[in-house]
C-alpha cells in the first residue's frame, strides 16, 4: 500500500483485514487469504535453525517426541515476542476458526446442554432440520446412531464430534420425551446452519429498540440491518445497540454498520503500519439511523471491532457510550496461509479512532500480565468505580463537534458509567453459578412442566403471567444443597439469592421457549446499563453529555 492511497470506499475494504482479539479471548478470521495453496513468501533456501535442531531432536532425543507439537511450541513463542494479537493457528483448527468468521457450520440446529451425562436439547434452530423433522426444547438425546450416549461422561466436544458433519449426510438419533414412555426416533439430515451475529432485536418500549450483537462475522451487518429496518418499522426513535462481550471479528462489518448511523463522509477509522501504508475508511452512503437517539453499550470483554464502533460514534459525538471501559485493542492482523494448512496472523498495522485516538493498551510487559488485566481492574476497584479508572494525559483527544476530552491508549472509556452488579452476590448464589446448578434444575423443570409451558402463544403473556414461587425456589434449594453437600450456606445467603436465581429460571425458561428473544427479555428487566441507556434518554442527560446545544 502506498502512502498516497488516503481514502477507501467501505465496499473495497479487502476481506482479510479483520480485527479480533487473540486466540482465546475472540476469534476472527477472513477467507480471501485460506483460498490460495499459494505462499505469500518463498521459503528460504537453506534450513533455519530451528529445523536443524528439531531434526536433531527427532532423530537422538532419549526419548520419543512429538515434533510437530515441538514446531508448534516454538512458533507460538516466537510470535508471543511481537506482541499479545500475532498468533499461529494450526492446520487442525482452521476448520473451526473458519467456521466462526463465516457465521456458518454443517449440522443438525441444535443447541444442548449435557446434564448428569444426558444430552438436553435448550432450543433448536429455528427453520433448522432437528426442528424440521420435530425435536423440541426439552427433548434429551438418548442415543446417536444406534450407539448409546447418555450415561456414559460424554462430553460438549464428543457430542458436537457426533452430531457435525458434511450437508446431506444423515444422522439418527433416539429422543426421550417427558410423557412418552418409548424413545422417538429421528432421522436428521445435516444442513448448512448459520451463527448468529444478533443475539436478540426488539423493542423496550413505544420508542426504543435494542439490537444486541455478539461478534462481527460475514454476516453481522446484514443481520443488523435486517434487525434495524424491522426496529424502524416498529417506531423505534431511540436506539442502544449492545457489544458488551463481544470481542470483535471483521473490521468491514464494523464499518458497514458505523456507516446506518454516521451521516455524510465523515471518516470512520485510520489504519497506519510500517509496510500497510495510510487508509482511511468514510462513511459513503445515507444511513438508515442517523438521526435518532442513540447509545452503545460495552464493558472490558468489548474489544476491536466493538471498539472501532464505539469510538467513531463517541469521537463524532453521534451518540453516548454507557458501561465500563473496553478491553483495548487497536492492533490490525492479516492471515497467511502457510504450505500445510495452517496460518499465520500477523500484526500488520494500527488503527486510529477519527480523533486520532489509538486505543491499544500497553503490551510491555508481556503477554501474561496483558490477558490478566481484567483481575488487575478488578483488584483496583475499576469495576466498580469510574474514579479508578487511570487516564493518560499525554493520550488526550477532542471529539470531532463538541470537542469533549476524550483519551487514547487503553480503550473506550464510557460517557455513562455503569459498575459491576455486586448486589445479592454471596456464597450460595457464587457456588450455584460455578457449578452450574441453575440451568441444570432449569431445563429439567422445563420438561417436567412443558405441558404448561405449551400454553403460553407470547412471550408478552409468558412475562406477566409466569413467576417462580416460593415452591418452586425452595426446589432448587433443595437441589442445590444435595448437589453440594459438602458445603454449608447460610439461611441469609439463600434468601438474598432468591431475586437473581429466579430471575434467571424464568429466563432460561423463556429462552428454551421463545429462544435468545425470550431470555434477554427477561433478563432485560434488571439491566443496569440498559436501565442506565433509557434514563438517559429521557432527560437532558444525553444532550448535555453531547453539548447539544
């Protein structure tokens, strides 16, 4: 790239330029760079160190190696030197990285939940083929192909192993379903099923819709422009689009979905590198949102891509950014296919916020204490107060219209900040979460009552009419004590936990019902952030935060 090419049009953005967190925190990937055999670079003619010594190793070690794990040891340790997002991926699992950046597998649409070694069916994919031949939410899976399944430690990767596979093959499963006294047998057909980017869209009241989106795949702008026109229709004035957790994916979506709410050609992200060149990316076409209210949502598990649309709506003082600051990363990598398979991602570039802002956080001091940052924000109170948060002054910027300080060098710090929920926290509600007892009593609940369930056609219905009783979270005390029998709590700990966990019964409930609509309805009602996002909007909050005057 050459330092004259100063401006890009969003749809010439090439597909490998993507901006997700590392190996272990997000994954990323573009599919351009996989579709060659071709390497970038010619190998070097003589053999390296490396190979030499692992040939060594190979042939006189005392004892028998792999050295394939060996090459890949010593590779990773090399990238680990340039900074925390270089990675190599290995040829085994591409397949799966793939499979994430292209928001697309080969299965049956069935999302589970194993449960004392039996396989719980939560939901299927809705218009899927496990739906299309008749398996419901409650349904557990018995046996796969004639091979029993329940009963014997099967485990999350086995399962998916058994159930994946090429489109057009066929799968059999037997299904025992509460009220049938017999298994059920399904023959499923495997078909292509996508992951969704939008968790959930809809509207909170008369004027305001939430669009909640969890990663940025091939797909993420068209589901959300799908989901925005839909909020349109429904009279939607004010909008929060929520990337809390999500840790980033394909820059060019990012930028496609900046564009529906940032007018003119206002400049969205800079990226600047050593051998990349300067671009710049603008905003090209009139957006579908660009005039409403409008306020975005992160924490420290939003990096990258969700940093890229926090900080342009924040820089042109577009909307207000409510929660606690991202995670930090303004690295840029591009995918290389090596000769087996495998790839390398390797940092590339920089990108700037359209103040100028990078919002990449120091990586000095190794990798390790880079990853543990979020124990390091917990431990100096930046969690639950904004006075913690620690800001560098030779890091300031303005936005772009008011000209509010804004700062750079370690993420997105919120207009509105919202801390972590610590209320009812306590030992019984923290041992019941480890070790999963909610869903756990949940999803046997909801087959021992589907019958009921079946009767509620809405969800507006199933909201105002269905509550956990009394009788009901005594049951799960009950459960939970016996599953944890070695631990004692006190009356004290269950009482205070008894608002949150049946909370969460009633959403898992709702989602095994009305899916991932359902759950974030439920668990919506006790939001601070969105609560945080809708107070805003009504008062002089959100003009005053962005100097609208």
């Amino acid at each position: 790239m050459n330092e004259g090419n100063k401006h890009r049009a969003l749809a010439a953005i090439p597909l490998w330029v993507f901006t997700a967190l590392a190996i272990g925190v997000a994954a990323g990937f573009a599919i351009r760079s996989f579709t060659s055999s071709k390497p970038i670079l010619q190998p070097m003619g003589k053999v390296g160190e490396i190979e030499e010594i692992l040939h060594f190793v190979k042939e006189k070690y005392v004892d028998t190696v792999n050295v394939d794990d060996l090459e890949n040891m010593a590779i990773s340790k090399t990238l680990e030197g340039l900074d925390p997002h270089s990675s190599y991926i290995p040829a085994s699992r591409m397949a799966e990285e793939l499979e994430d950046i292209r928001g697309e597998y080969d299965g049956v649409g069935i999302e589970f939940y194993i449960l004392e070694d039996t396989i719980s069916v939560v939901t299927t994919t809705s218009g899927g083929p496990s739906e299309a031949v008749g398996i419901r939410s409650g349904d557990k899976i018995v046996t796969v192909n004639d091979s029993t399944v329940a009963g014997n430690g099967i485990t999350n990767t086995q399962v998916l192993k058994l159930l994946k596979g090429k489109r057009n093959t066929k799968v059999n499963v037997g299904i025992k379903r509460t009220g049938v006294e017999d298994l059920i047998g399904f023959t499923i057909t495997r078909a292509p099923i996508k992951l969704k980017s939008v968790d959930a869209a809809y509207m909170l009241n008369n004027n305001t819709g939430i669009i909640k989106v969890n990663t940025f795949s091939e797909r993420t702008y068209q589901e959300f422009r799908i989901s925005l026109e839909k909020l349109i229709q429904s009279g939607m004035e004010n909008l929060i689009i929520d990337l809390r957790g999500n840790g980033g994916g394909i820059m060019r979506e990012a930028l496609a979905m900046l564009d529906e709410v940032i007018d003119g050609n206002k400049s969205l992200l800079k990226i600047e590198g050593r051998k990349y060149g300067v671009e710049e990316y603008l905003a090209e076409r009139p957006g579908a949102f660009e005039a409403g209210r409008l306020a975005i949502l992160i924490d420290e598990g939003s990096a990258s891509a969700s940093e890229i649309v926090a900080g342009a709506v924040q820089d042109w003082d577009r909307g207000v950014i409510i929660g606690r600051r991202s995670f930090g990363k303004g690295l840029v990598q591009q995918p290389y296919e090596l000769r087996d398979g495998s790839s390398l991602h390797l940092t590339i570039a920089r990108y700037y916020t359209p103040s100028g802002r990078s919002i990449q956080r120091s990586y000095e001091n190794g990798n390790q204490e880079y990853y543990d940052d979020f124990y390091s924000r917990y431990g100096s109170g930046e969690l639950l107060s904004a006075d913690s948060i620690k800001l560098d002054s030779a890091l300031l910027k303005y936005t772009q219209i008011s000209k509010r300080p804004v700062y750079g060098g370690g993420g997105i710090v919120p207009d509105f900040f919202v801390g972590v929920d610590t209320v009812g926290n306590n030992r019984f509600l923290q041992e019941v979460s480890i070790n999963s007892i909610i869903p756990q009593f949940t999803y046997d609940f909801y087959s021992d009552n589907i019958e009921m369930f079946n009767g509620f056609e809405e969800l507006s219905e199933f909201e105002n009419q269905f509550f956990v009783t009394n009788s009901t979270y005594n049951d799960f005390v009950d459960l939970a004590t016996s599953r944890l029998k070695n631990k004692t709590f006190s009356d004290r700990d269950i009482a205070m936990s008894k608002q949150e966990i049946s909370q969460t019964i009633k959403a898992l409930v709702a989602k095994q019902k009305f899916g991932n609509k359902g759950l974030y309805t439920i668990l919506d009602d006790d939001d601070d952030a969105i609560a945080k996002a809708m107070e805003v909007f009504r008062g002089e909050d959100y003009k005053l935060a962005l100097a609208e005057y």
